[in-house]
C-alpha cells in the first residue's frame, strides 16, 4: 500500500510539471496566431503519438540542426494539412489534437527531401515545388478522412497511412514532369539478392539506432535522433525508451538476418521499427507483459517488412517511407479483436504509455 | 420571388423536353428487345454518369464514327454484363438504371483496344477473344457486386473500380499466353525520369481537351470527344461543362508540371481529370461553391495521380485505365464523413447535377 | 419419398463410418499430445476446407512420400501458427476446428521451398530459417484475426489470405539479406509476352492436373496429388471431385488460351483453380445447378487471374502461391450479397457439401 502510494505521489510531482506541454499552448486561448503555433507544434509531436507541444518545438529543434529547409518544410507541411481540416471544417476535437497536422509535417519534409539533389542536408524548393507540397499536406488532410472512415476511427488509428499513400501519389508522378524533378535516390531498378554478407564496423550499431530515431523525420543525423528521444521523454519516458528499444532491435534484427551495413547504419532498419515499437507499447496496448511481448513481435516482423517494402519498391526506385509500420501495426492492431491476451486502447481514449498503464490498473480504461 | 419563379418555369420547360431521354426508350415496356436497346443505351450512358439512353446513342455515335470495332465491343460488352446481373438474378433497380452495364462497355472496349495491333481504329478480334470478352465483361458485374458490398454501396459508389480491376485481370494475363496477343502499346520497361522539357506545340492543348473526353471510351479522336461532349449535355448542361472544364484542367496542370506534350495531345491528362470533375462536380456532391472548390481540389490531385499510375504499372507494361479517378474520387467520395463544409448526396439519391441541385435548394435531399 | 429415405439410409451407413475423421482424435479429449495430434491433422485438413484429421494425415502422408523436409515444415507450421493462436488466447472454436493452423501449414513449407535450393525436394533450413519460419507461421495467426476482423468473419471467410501476405512479407524480404537465401526461382525480370505457341506432348493433361492437386501444398509429384484427392475423398467426395474438375478444368483453359507446356505440365495453372473449385462449390455456396454453373465461372476466371498475379509479381521475382484463389474466391464470395440466383452458406455454418446440400433441401440451412 505504501509502495503504491509512494509512488503515485511521485508521479503526481513530476506529472505536473511535464503537464505544461501538454496543456494549450500559453496564450493560445486567446491568441489566434499562438492557437497556431499550438497546432503546428502539436501536430509535430503528434508524428510520435505525443500530444504536447514542448515535443513538437525539440523535434523541429532537433530536425533545424541539421537542415533549416527541412525546418520549414516540417512548418509548411503541418500548417497547409491544418489549415485544410479547418476549410473543410473537420471535427474540432482531431484539429487540436494536432492528430489533422502530423501527416503533412512528414509528407512536407518527405517530398522535399527526395526532390533534393542533397538528401542529408535537403535543397530548398522552386515555387513550383513548394505549391506542389502545400496541395499535397492539404490531401493528406482528405487521404485521413477517407481512411479514418473506412477503419472505423474510433477502434482503428490511421497512424501515418496518410501520408504514406498521399507520399506516393505526389512522389511516384515526379518521373513523368521535367518540371518536378526526382532526386537522385529515385532510382528504378530490379531487385537482386544480396551474395556477400557484410562485416559490421564498431559504430553501425550506435549509428543504425539514433539515426533510426532520426529517419522517421528523414534526418540523416544521430545528434537529430537523440534530440528527438529527448523530446519525446518530455511527453512520456516509456515511449522514448520504447522508441530506442524498437530501434536497437531493429539494428540487431537486420544484422542477425545479413543486412547491409550501409544501410543499417542510415537508419533504415530502424525507424519503422522505431514506430512501431512506440504505436503498439503503451499507446495502442497496454503496457503490460503480454502487451510488451505482443510489442517485441511486431517490432520483429516490421524490420522484414521494411525490407519487403523496398524490395517492392524497387522497380518503380520509390521509398517505402513509413509504410512498414503502417502495414504490421495495421495487422497487430485490428487483429486485438480476436485475441483475449492484449489489452487494446481505442484510439479516443489513449492518452499516454505512463496515464494509460495507470488508468488500466484502475480499472478506468473502457 | 419572381426571379425563381421564372427560373422554374425556364427549367420546366428546356427540362420536359430532355426527359425523353431520362424516361425508358419508347416501347421499352411492352417489347423484350426494345428493354435491351435501352438497358444497352442507358448502360453506355452511365459510364458518364447519365442515366440517360439519349446520352447512350449519342456515345455510340461518337465511338462508330471513329471506329466500328469499337462500337461493337462497347454494345457486346454492356450486354454481358448486364446479362449476367440478370442471370444472377440483381436487384433489378441496378439493371433498370444500367448500373450493372457501364463497366461491361469499358471492358468490352479496352479489352479489345488493348489487343488490336492499332490501337487508334481497333482490330476485329479472334473468337477465342469475344469469348474472353465476354467472360470478363461478366466477371465486372461480379466484381461490381462485391466491391458495392464491401463500400456500402449505399453511401459510396464503386465507379468505374469494376472495369479497372477486372481489365487489369483481364490484361495482365495476357503476356503469359500465345493465343491472347497483347497489343502494341503492353510494354513492360522500368520507369525513367524526363530530363528534357518539352515545347508544346499549338494545338496541345486544343486535342489534349477533346481527346481527353474520348479517351474515356478508348477513342483517340477529338470529334468523338466534341459528340461525348454533347451526348452528356442532353441530359445535363452542367455535367457537360464539368467534364470540359476537368480535361482543360487536365491538361493545363500537366502542361504546368512538365509532362510530355505528346501524352498530353493522346488526352491521357484529360480523360480521369474529367471523370472526377463529372463525378464530385454536381453527381456525389452538390456543386454548391464549396463543392465547386472541392471539385477543383480533387481534379488537381487526379492529373498527378494519373502520372502516379502510369509510372507504378511501367514494369509491367499495362494501362492506367480509370484508375486514378477511382482512387482519388473513392478518397474524396469516402472522405465526405468528416466535412462539414461540402453537401454530399448519396449514390441512391443522386439524379444529376441540376437537380441535385434544385433539390438541395429546396430541402429535399435527405 | 421412399427414394429420399433410401437415400438417406444409404447416406448414414457411409457417413457414420466417415464420421471418424470429423469427430476428435482418439484420446485428445484427455490427452494433451493427441490434442495436438488433432490440431496439427486438422489443421493440415483445414487448407483443403476439410475439417477431418483422416484428412490431413493422408495429406502429410502424400507430402512424406515426396519430401522430408516438407513434412516436417507442414508440422511446424501448423504447430506454431496454433500454439500463438492459444498465447494470445483466441476463440476455442477456432482453433479446435483448425482454422488456426491450416495457413501456418501453407507457410511452413512454402517458406522452406523458396528458400530451397531444389524446390523438388526440399533442403533442410539452416536454424536461423527455422527461426524464421516460425515467427512468420506465428503472425500467419495474427494476419488471420486481423483480416477476419476487416472482413467480418462471420460472413466472410479470410481463405488463405493470412498465409499468402504473410508468405510475401517474409520472401520479398530475403533479397535484402544475405543470411535468408532465396532460392533460385525467385529471379525478377521484365515479363515479357509468350511469342510462340507450344505443342502440347502426351501427358501434359494427366501431369498438369495430378500435379495441380499437389501444388496446393508446393509438392512437384503427381502421385501426391492422388494421395490428396484421397485424402479429400475421405471427408468429401464432392470436395474431391470439385478439386479434380478444377484442376482439369485449369489446365483445359490454360491450353486453350496457348499457356507454356512447361508451365502447365507443373500443375501452376491447376492448384489455384482446384481451390477455387472446392471453397465455391459446396463449401461457400450450396451445390446445386446455380451454384455448379457459378463455380464453373470462378474457375475459369482464376486461371487467367493466376497469370495475372504472376505478371504483377514477374518484376520482384515473387511466387503467386495461392493469391488468384484468394482474389476470385474473395469477389465471388462477397459478391454473393448481390445475387438471388445462389445459395451462399455462412462460414459458421458450413460443414462439408454434402451435408450442406442436405441440409439446405431440409431448409436447416439458416
């Protein structure tokens, strides 16, 4: 009993003071231009399911130490797929969420990353361009509403299908326009297996992690990465730590299996993984020991199927973005109906790793 | 007052006189055969929306004059469809409004087009492949039935997804066998970006438009396009100037991005551009000026989404066909749920635009 | 009447005798090692729609006689697909019935073939393919609960659905590894159409067809395609005689339409079609005339869907495994809320043809 209400108390100390963040914005109440920098904010963190914006502020921090294009990409992004909800006037309960700006935040800095000639350090875009990625964020917006209703949103999250799908359509039709040129990653080929395995140098593994932090908002940076952990700390310890484990097993998964090396140390074995880790630990499951096993599964399974997104890809040379995650946190997610083992969150209801794990243990999660 | 009034009676009046088409063709009731001639009609009309057997004809006038085989493919296919609805005994509401017939006229005119070794006039096919024909055709009216269950068809329509899927079926399955002989144009090649822009010659945007209107029915011929164009204005003005606006803008978007200037003039940019103008502007939607602006929104996204299409089947050499309008009308369609600011109509209540319209306006669509 | 009572009579002396493979194996009621003697005997049975572990022990007999290696995948598969169905504690009813096992037994070999170096006869897999394979005939189960929920199972079944994305997943992504070999029939390239028709030689038909039967569980042996027909024969002589003319039907059209010798004489174009076959012909929809003449259709409409799915797959050098049966059988089954000239019988409620024709003429079919 002690014990128990040890630490409640402790955690009703700390709570409060990372509840800042998650409250409005200061001022956004009153203040239409801080209303927006609530949403763009919000809508940043939102890409790793934390509704907060002291999130959403070190993640853009994180992502304009490496790249101020990518910075404003991010901005553009979030605030023209806001803007669209607000016109089309969705619900306003999702718009300040921030749950109607997370997909045109990655689908901004996506499309202008892979129509850079400089992937890492991201060029900045022609008007042309830059109109294209506004209409872009703005179908994100519909893509989400479409999907969202045939899910059925309220037991079934669209998580980052919107962008995904939305990413493709603007992406793929850039090889047929001499004005929207394709960056030189694009690249179609036919797959062909890998014949030699790799040796891993000391540091793919430290790479392949923070980096595999950093991709899920393209940023080919480790110090981004570990930025980017902070920042979701400030919302919930458990989805950073989570994050890192997804992203930890996804390195150690894709060398188990004879990986390239390059590749692992670019991240890319890790930031579906990453995701999914997050998605399924805590946010979409409780976090108990079935949920965290049920977790480590679906981490497991998204690494190959990253692998099988790009092997896919190949011949059309486009990027599987966060499709892995999307499709395996799909599967794990819908599949709770017929499994007693797991504790689902209906996506209404979560709030956070730390809250929902309480609230179950409480019996008020239902 | 008096301005709506006389409204009204100019309505009344041009609208008496087009309900000959919209009414079932003369004789219809009593004669066996004169029921087919306008189930054939009204199917070919559907394609366009318009359950209209005057739009039919005129459709049929403007395929024979370009190309006889085609005008057979499109009566054999609208036939066997609509045939196979009845011998699976369908709700006959579908059969009566030629729901179950306007994916038999596609198939039954891609298929053949895609076989001919020219293209632009069709090649009289084998009987081996009328019979293909025909068994696809009746495959379309299952698919139809399955996708309408799966959409919930009440709400969302399964436009031209019947053809497509089928067609694709249908199509692909032809490079594996030496009696089924893919046409010219079926040649799988990787996808490679334009480097160079093009200069558009006058006249690009002139056969863009009206080829992109024939192209609807496979025909590569802007007279045809001109007569299309009439036939959906005998049953609605405004369906007819949404289809000519959608291909205009096909075409000055593609032009915009870059595209080549002879795929723009073949009216590969106008034809799924016109199809989602028709089928948001006025069809699905109340062409109110939220509408109109929706309407835009999806039209934009329709030509890129095209270009997306073509580049994701290059490897394997097969057309887009509707399938771009598909996408990006089912996610504009199915979006509706979570907008307020557009007046969807569901598929069972729509007519067409002007009435829609005159319906709305007076609190009688729900 | 006297007939019908002949009838049966008759009926109950050979079903009675029968029965044996449909109630529980002898001792699993209080044995646990023979409740999972069951489950793995009925799970093999389930592939084939028959619940029956008579059935499945003649079908892992018929996969023995060819290849060790495939027998003990086939085990596997079914046990670990089975056992994380009990983890995550689904339904009882289904895993009793073995629906929980029949697409980890799928997986299971096909896994092992494609990662052989002789698809004929199987190597042994390396522990980590061990591994491998059985995480992806675990999330076989995942994949099912989840598809089951999208599909709502209680009207429509997931087929082998589960097995084949899973199949996909973990195969596409054994090109990016160089510690998961694929084997040397997964070979992308640009498909490219048939110039030349073949001769067919004696005997294309009876291997085309034998071999069929065999494919469904990846075995390149005509004389375990008669093995399965028996196998079959024990729980259902109808369902052994849809599966038979499926087969025979397959490689008829795959002649007519000019297929390669080669490909025919495998039995490619019959396993999908036998498939297709037994789920529409009995099992899904009662068999009488409407049903039989339905059946036909679907049929015949795989075979040329199987071609497709091996264009599409042509360019990653994937295998279609039983995708055009999923495909066709998916559109007819759920295109049946269409259609009143079929009887469809719910998943729930569908035993075996026989007993399902019966009961529907009693009208205890609902």
């Amino acid at each position: 009993m002690s014990t128990t209400s040890a630490q409640q108390a402790r955690r009703s100390a700390l709570d409060s003071a990372l509840d800042v963040g998650r409250a409005p914005f200061p001022g956004a109440g009153s203040n239409g231009a801080l209303q927006w920098v609530d949403r763009v904010l919000r809508g940043t963190g939102q890409v790793v399911f934390q509704a907060n914006w002291l999130t959403g502020l070190l993640i853009l921090v994180a992502i304009g130490i490496n790249s101020p294009v990518y910075l404003v990409a991010a901005v553009v992004g979030v605030a023209a797929s806001t803007a669209t909800a607000l016109l089309l006037r969705m619900e306003h309960g999702m718009v300040d969420a921030g749950l109607t700006g997370f997909n045109g935040c990655l689908f901004g800095i996506g499309l202008v990353a892979y129509l850079s000639r400089d992937f890492t350090a991201g060029s900045w875009p022609s008007a042309l361009v830059w109109a294209y990625v506004v209409v872009g964020a703005a179908m994100t917006t519909v893509m989400l509403s479409a999907i969202g209703s045939l899910l059925g949103s309220r037991t079934t999250p669209a998580l980052t299908s919107p962008f995904v799908f939305t990413a493709w359509i603007f992406l793929f039709a850039t090889l047929r326009f001499s004005r929207l040129v394709p960056g030189p990653l694009l690249d179609p080929s036919l797959p062909t297996p890998l014949v030699h395995g790799d040796v891993y140098p000391l540091g793919t593994w430290f790479l392949g992690t923070f980096k595999g932090i950093a991709e899920i908002f393209f940023q080919d940076n480790w110090v981004s990465g570990l930025v980017i952990l902070l920042a979701i700390a400030v919302n919930s310890r458990m989805s950073a730590l989570m994050g890192l484990l997804g992203s930890v097993l996804g390195v150690g998964v894709a060398m188990l299996s004879g990986a390239r090396a390059t590749t692992i140390a670019l991240g890319l074995f890790g930031f579906n993984a990453a995701l999914t880790a997050m998605a399924l630990g805590g946010v979409f499951f409780v976090l108990n020991r079935a949920g965290f096993c049920y977790t480590l599964f679906g981490v497991v399974v998204t690494v190959w199927a990253w692998a099988t997104m790009s092997v896919l890809l190949s011949p059309v040379g486009m990027p599987t973005f966060t499709s892995a995650f999307v499709l395996v946190g799909w599967v794990f997610i819908i599949g709770k109906a017929g499994f007693r083992a797991v504790v689902p969150i209906d996506p209404g209801l979560s709030t956070y790793p730390e809250d929902n794990l309480r609230r179950w243990r409480a019996d008020q999660l239902s």
